[in-house]
C-alpha cells in the first residue's frame, strides 16, 4: 500500500508532491491547500505551481534556490496543511447542442437509452469542478459527470475535433480550446475562446474553478461567435457571482 504524500522526481528543476491517485475530491482539497501555501509563503526561487488531480508539481528556478532546500521547505508544510473546501470562481459556459456541432450526441443517447434532449438536460444540469489543465493551453478536465451519462472513450479517435467542442468521456466534461486531435464524444460546442494571448489571463478559468454549461439556439452561438471574432465579447462577464 503506498503511503503518500510522497515526494516524487520531475526532470532536473522540478519535483512533484502526490497526495494520491485517480480523480478525488479530497485528495485534490489537498493538492489546491499546498497550491495555495506555497503561494502565500513567497518561496524564494519558486517559479511556479501546477496542480493535477493528485500531484502538485512545483518548478524553481536553480540559480535561487537549491532542491534540498525548496523541498525541505515545502515538508514543513505538510504536517500542518489544511486541506478546507476550495472555492475557486464559478463560470456559466454558453453551448448549442444543435446537430451539426454535436457529432456524437444522438449515439451517446442511444448507448445511454435517452433521448437527445435528455442527455442535454442532463449535462446542462451539472456542476462541473476543474481539477487541473492539461493536453494543450486552456483544456480542463472537469470532474461531475452525471453517472447515466458516462461512457469510455472513443475507440477510434478523430483527427481533428473543431475548437469549442464539448466533449464527455468516463467521468468527465471537457471544451477543446483548439482544434485537436481528440477521442472524447463530442455534444455541442460553444464560440467562447477559452484560451488568448493577447489577454492579461490569456486562459479563461483554471484548476479548483467550477463550470456550468447554458444551452443556447443556434442564433445565439452564431451571434456570440460573431462578437467574439469581432473581438467585443467580454469574456469576464461569464464569470458568475458566489
């Protein structure tokens, strides 16, 4: 039986801090609680924390600080760490479920013997928690799925998943910011842009936020899509109040 947590090696400037495995709500509690210690301490030569669903991986700068002494460091806060109930922001994601933008919502219906309109309601009635960002710049795996909506992956991967796709597979929700490869079953999209450089948090949400997805027509993705091309879509009005 492993014991955790356990210090575990990543690359020559950074090591990670695992607190378990598989996908856990209390395991990664403990993960955003050292997150957000390390943050407050101001460690000298940390250049940055990554949580995952069981690990924090910390990167530093060498010329700094030392490994032995960053991760002396980081033990001492282990034994006092305060794994509380982490609320991050809470976003509402608009989604059309149309047809044509959602590939696999028809088979996913049959496979979980509903309808189209169910699977959405099903979906759209979620709270999804984001444990951590990964693939590619903006992709977050949110954890929440409904139970009756749960299914494996795809066995044939597509090569390319248009950007925007909303996408389930297991235990999970997803929004590919990019078009990508990608083997999740695709059942709506949305025209926000989760990730842009040219803004001042180029990635719109990140690990311990919250999503909800709002079903809208086909005319009101078209039109959210036109002003975000256009570039006069606020995207900080997404976020909604705790």
């Amino acid at each position: 039986m492993s014991v955790y947590p356990q210090i575990r090696d990543f690359g020559d400037t950074g090591f990670g801090v695992a607190f378990g495995d598989g996908v856990d709500r209390a395991v990664n509690a403990r993960v955003m609680a050292l997150h957000a210690a390390i943050g407050d301490a101001g460690l000298a030569g940390v250049i940055e924390t990554i949580p995952s669903f069981g690990t924090l991986f910390v990167q530093y700068d060498p010329l700094q600080t030392s490994r032995a002494d960053l991760e002396g460091a980081v033990r001492a806060m282990l034994p006092g760490l305060q794994a509380t109930a982490h609320q991050g922001r809470l976003w509402r994601i608009p989604v059309c479920y149309d047809a044509d933008l959602a590939p696999d919502l028809a088979d996913v219906a049959e496979r979980c013997k509903m309808k189209p309109d169910q699977v959405i309601a099903r979906h759209a009635a979620g709270t999804f928690f984001i444990y951590m960002l990964g693939f590619m710049p903006g992709l977050a795996y949110m954890g929440g799925l409904d139970e009756t909506l749960q299914l494996p992956r795809r066995s044939s991967p597509r090569v390319k998943v248009p950007q925007g796709s909303v996408a389930i597979a297991e235990t999970m929700t997803t929004i590919y910011p990019w078009e990508s490869p990608g083997g999740w079953h695709l059942i709506g999209r949305t025209p926000i842009r989760l990730f842009d450089a040219a803004r001042a948090a180029p990635i719109l949400y990140g690990a311990g936020d919250e999503v909800r997805f709002q079903p809208v027509s086909r005319q009101d993705y078209d039109t959210l899509a036109a002003r975000v091309s256009a570039g006069s879509f606020d995207h900080a009005a997404l976020e909604l109040a705790r």
